[in-house]
C-alpha cells in the first residue's frame, strides 16, 4: 500500500487526487473508474466505488460508499415504486450488460423484485 501521496503518482500517473483522501484510478484501459479511500497513516486502502464513466459522473466521489450504492435497491410497494423498478430493468435491458458485472447483477436483483413485489 501506498504511504504518500507521491508514491501513489509515481506509479499511476493518470490517478486523480478528489479529496477527502480518496484517489480515482482508470482501470481496465481506462473503461472503468474505482474510488479508493486511502488512510496511508496505517497504509490502508478502501474501495468506495467502481464503475464505468457514466455511473462515476453520477456520483460524488468525495463521499460515494459502496454500503450507499448497495442500500439504493428497494423493494417496489408502490405504483411509482414500481414504475421506477421497471425503468431500471428497461434501461439494463437496452445496455445489454455482460453476466456477472454489477449492472448484470443489478438486473437480476430488481427483476426479481419487481416479480415479487410489484405493484
């Protein structure tokens, strides 16, 4: 693990430096982004957040947590509940996502909702 900044730089020069102790690194050719929140005191790092770009502009990455992105999933008791479930899966289902990335996983977890919940 890193224990500065500079170390940090030296080996990744496309890192991003966001505040708040937490770097955004280009991953996978630059396909993906991942947040890491760095406490280079004890030289301890933690995944906040990975993504593609479109999920990373969504998002802020002074204060994005995985635990937050995990708690957006609900089930569907109401109408509108439901009307935005179904949203999500339509918009999965045009992205065409690869199985077993978190957009497939997300797909898979609200469809089932949507079944069991639906209004």
């Amino acid at each position: 693990m890193w224990g500065t900044p500079q170390e940090i730089e030296d080996g990744n020069p496309s890192a991003s430096f966001v505040g708040r102790n937490r770097v955004v690194f280009n991953i996978k050719g630059n396909a993906f982004r991942r947040i890491v929140a760095l406490t280079y005191r004890i030289g301890v790092g933690h995944i906040r957040f990975i993504g593609d770009h479109a999920e990373y502009y969504a998002i802020d990455a002074e204060t994005i947590d995985l635990a937050s992105l995990i708690m957006e999933i609900r089930p569907p008791h109401t109408v509108q509940g439901n009307q935005g479930a179904l949203n999500v899966i339509s918009a999965l289902v045009d992205a065409d996502p690869e199985a077993g990335t978190p957009k497939s996983d997300r797909l898979d977890v609200t469809s089932i909702l949507v079944e069991r919940y639906g209004a």
